[in-house]
C-alpha cells in the first residue's frame, strides 16, 4: 500500500509538493487509504484534507469540541484567505507565504462572528489558538504573525470564497485585471463553482480574453464544460504547446456551428487582449469557418487583413539558381524570391500584435530590435498577414551565404573568416539582441543585415537558422542549423519574411 502511494505521488507533481510537509504529508496518507488512491484532482484532495484537519483530525486525537461549528470555521477561513490574497496587491508573488499580525487575525474574526455567529464572539482567542494548535491550518511565525499552513490551503480556502460569494461579474473583473499569483486559486475556483452554466461562462470569458493556458487549467480543474467548448480550447492550447500543427478541422467540425464560436472568435481577434498563438489558432478556425459560409468569420478575417495596411518594409531580392546548400554542399535549385532586409522587429509585430511588448523584458524590447518570444505559429501568421510567408531553409541559406558575383558560397554573410565587430553573437558579450542592421560590415552579398547572430530564425517547415546574441561564432556560420519544436517561444528567436 505505501509502494502504491508513493508511485502515485511521484506521477502527480502538484501534489508531491505537498508531500514534503510533514503535517499534509500525513494527511495524504490519511487520505489515500481511506479511499484506496489519492483524488484525482487538486480540489478533491485539499477537500479532503480540509476535512481532516477541520473535523476527523480532532476525532481521531479525541480533542474537545470546537467554539463554532465546522461551516463556520470553514467560511471564515476561506474569507480570510480570500481578503489576505486581496489585500497584497502586487506582492502576491508565486511562492510568497502571505501573514497577518494576531491583532488584525482578532478583528477579522470578530467581525465575521458578529454576522455569522454571534454567540461566539467571547471565544475569539480561543477559536485562534485552536486552528493554529489544535485544527493546525493557521500556524505561528514566531513574531505573532499568523499565516495558512501551506499556501496551497490559502489557495483552496480564498478559492471556496469566490465560488461562493462573488457574483459572475465581480469573479469576472478579477480573472480580467490579471494579477500576479492568483492562477492556482483561480483554476480552483473555476473548479468549485457548482453551477455548470456559469463554470462555462467563466471559461469562455478567459477564451475571449486569449487567456488560453489559463482556460485549459481552469477546464483540467473543472471536469465539466461541454465538449464543445473543450475542443475549441485544446485546439487554441496546441498552438502554445503542440509539437504537431493543431487539426482545425476537428475543431471546426465539432464547435463550428455553436452559437457562443464566433462570440469567442471576435474576443481573440480583439486587438486590446490578443495574443498571437491564440490569434494564429483564431485565424486558422475563422479561415475554415469562412469557406463553409460563416459570413461573420470572413468579416474578422478581412478587417484583420486591413490591419497591415501601410506597414513599411524593406524586402532585397535574390536571383534563381542553384548554390551549395547546408553543411555538405548538395546542389540545390532555388527559385528567384525576395528577403526581408532584416528581422521583424518589435514595432513591426506589434502592429498585430500590441500587447506582445509586455512578455519581453525592457531590454529586449525597444522599437527598432528585432522581436523575440514568438514561436513558429506566430511568425507564419504574421508574415502572412504582410502578404508574404516565411523563407525555406535553401531561400534563407542563400539570402545569407552566396556571393553571386564570385559564384562562391560564404561561410558568414561577409566572408570566411569570423568578425565579432561584424555581427552580434556570444563573443561579442553584449548579452541582449541589438537594434537591426547595427552591423553594416557583415551584411550578406545580396544586402540582408543580421544573418548571423541577433536571434535565431525561423524557417519553413521549422527549423531555426543563424545564430544569436545568445550563441557562439560556430552556430553563426550560414550552413548551419537548429532544429526546435514550432511551440517554443524563445529569447534568442525571431523571424523575417519572405515572398515569391
């Protein structure tokens, strides 16, 4: 029975955590072999040790009675964690154990007695010292602060407060101000929400909002939204973690004729709260819609369309022909094409995306550097909504190497030989992409700056090419390559556009 549980703990990473709390430790024990397996998900097993603690735990030590009832300590301590939460502001950090003075604690309780059970107020200390001695959820710091006995319970309890107690509208202001720390407690507060219908309205509003990831948490915790809308959110979720392109198809054959589709569609094209991998996933959905008559999802695809209107570009083109490609030399054909001059840049990619500034740290993220943190979904959608499409390998690689007025192949876009003064890689330790074109000496033959160093980038089907700020001279040279799952959304990766 303890090999079954710990094989179990070792295959459910949000609870082993726990686990290395003595206390919560013996009450997964507790748990586990009174029901045969530990629950399923995180709710059922803080429910269940919420009960322990709160009522078997003082069974089983034959202690006396509590002041107030079960409901009542219960209801208190989910206000409690729910206000302690809210009250820290911006310091409620992913891994801040929140504390609260016992004079404060005192005044709290107080007032919660007052309205929910009066007779009680005499015992207010008594009922402190209880859940810090006896129920054990609130422990003593030492300084006569007082704080949750792990800050997943204070999660559990602030959780229980919302799903109670905020209407749809309150819940729904704070899921939209965003604030930091308050994922697990959300996630469970979805999940705590008894009523289905206003589970699945919190749900979409996160969709609409291209809160995907944090939908699909909320949806795992939930374990019951219609499958419709689950489909449509594990189809968004592929194009932030999916190694394979998402299937729109599946998608659309099972959410395409749902009333709420198009509703959450217009939310992820909104451009105040879009993201790009939820957009990509959007557009890909919408261009379905459209060619089976879906007259609303043909007028989000054109008004997106509109958006590039006027976006400046700076494209050098490359004659057809054959040249030496990769690292072994093959002879390969490649069609005349044009090349974006230089990475996309910040400015550039937030004309269709705004708010993608706001993921990048302050030193990546000036107007003129080239934009990081997109993943292939997003640089393909992005040069299509400029009319164009990202280079192959063999187009980049030429665009990079090929010298065609000697009819050589380079080994860097300026010679053979490696310049640090000629491009912005790892030796030249500046540690952070710089504005493009910030090396004219190393510019490529046929006139594209930054091929080597900046950032990695994308190419059709997928693979990275070039090098970065964050690489060494060898990864640099023009024949070599990168191979990275489309999903990831890097530092040293960003893209330029090509057209035919």
């Amino acid at each position: 029975m303890t090999g079954r549980l710990w094989n179990a703990l070792k295959n459910r990473q949000d609870m082993l955590g726990l686990a290395r709390n003595a206390l919560l430790l013996a009450m997964i024990v507790r748990v586990h072999f009174g029901l045969g397996a530990l629950p399923e998900g995180r709710l059922d097993l803080y429910s269940k040790c919420v009960d322990t603690l709160l009522e078997h735990w003082t069974k089983a030590k034959d202690l006396a009675e509590s002041p107030i009832e079960r409901s009542v300590k219960h209801g208190f301590l989910a206000r409690l964690a729910f206000d302690m939460q809210k009250d820290a502001g911006t310091g409620m950090g992913e891994s801040v154990e929140l504390r609260i003075g016992r004079p404060d604690l005192s005044r709290r309780l107080r007032e919660f007695l007052r309205t929910n059970c009066p007779k009680a107020i005499g015992q207010v200390d008594e009922i402190i010292d209880r859940l810090h001695q006896r129920d054990a959820i609130l422990v003593a710091d030492g300084s006569g602060g007082f704080g949750f006995v792990h800050r997943s319970f204070q999660e559990y309890f602030a959780a229980c407060y919302m799903a109670a107690e905020l209407s749809y509208p309150e819940f729904d202001a704070l899921v939209a101000e965003d604030r930091q720390g308050w994922n697990e407690t959300l996630y469970l507060a979805v999940a705590r929400t008894g009523h289905r219908p206003r589970r699945q309205e919190i749900v979409i509003g996160l969709l609409k909002r291209s809160k995907v990831e944090f939908a699909w948490e909320a949806i795992r915790a939930a374990r019951g939204v219609d499958p419709w809308l689950e489909s449509l959110a594990g189809f968004l979720l592929g194009f932030y973690n999916s190694s394979q392109r998402p299937d729109a198809r599946a998608c659309a054959d099972c959410c395409g004729d749902h009333p709420r589709t198009l509703d959450i569609l217009a939310g992820l094209f909104d451009r105040e709260t879009r993201e790009g991998p939820a957009l990509a996933g959007a557009v890909a959905l919408a261009d379905l819609l459209a060619e089976r008559g879906d007259s609303g999802a043909a007028a989000l695809l054109e008004a997106f369309s509109r958006e590039a209107d006027g976006l400046e570009v700076g494209m050098v083109p490359v004659a057809g022909g054959r040249f030496p490609y990769g690292e072994k030399n093959k002879s390969v054909d490649v069609p005349a094409f044009e090349i974006d001059r230089t990475p996309v840049t910040n400015e550039q990619f937030s004309r269709m995306v705004p708010g993608h500034l706001r993921l990048l740290p302050k030193e990546f993220a000036g107007p003129r550097q080239p934009v990081v943190v997109v993943n292939l979904y997003e640089a393909e959608l992005f040069a299509r909504w400029r009319g164009c499409r990202l280079p192959t390998e063999e187009e980049w690689e030429k665009a990079a190497s090929w010298d065609a007025e000697l009819g050589r192949k380079r080994k860097y876009p300026w010679g053979d030989e490696f310049d640090s003064a000629k491009c912005n890689t790892k030796e030249a330790k500046i540690g952070r992409t710089t504005d493009v074109g910030s090396y004219p000496l190393g510019r490529s033959a046929v006139g594209c700056d930054d091929m080597a160093g900046n950032v990695w980038e994308w190419t059709q089907p997928g693979s990275v090419r070039g090098g970065s700020w964050f690489s060494s001279s060898d990864l640099a040279a023009c024949g070599r390559r990168g191979d990275c799952e489309p999903y990831f959304r890097n530092l040293p990766i960003g893209f330029r556009c090509a057209r035919t």
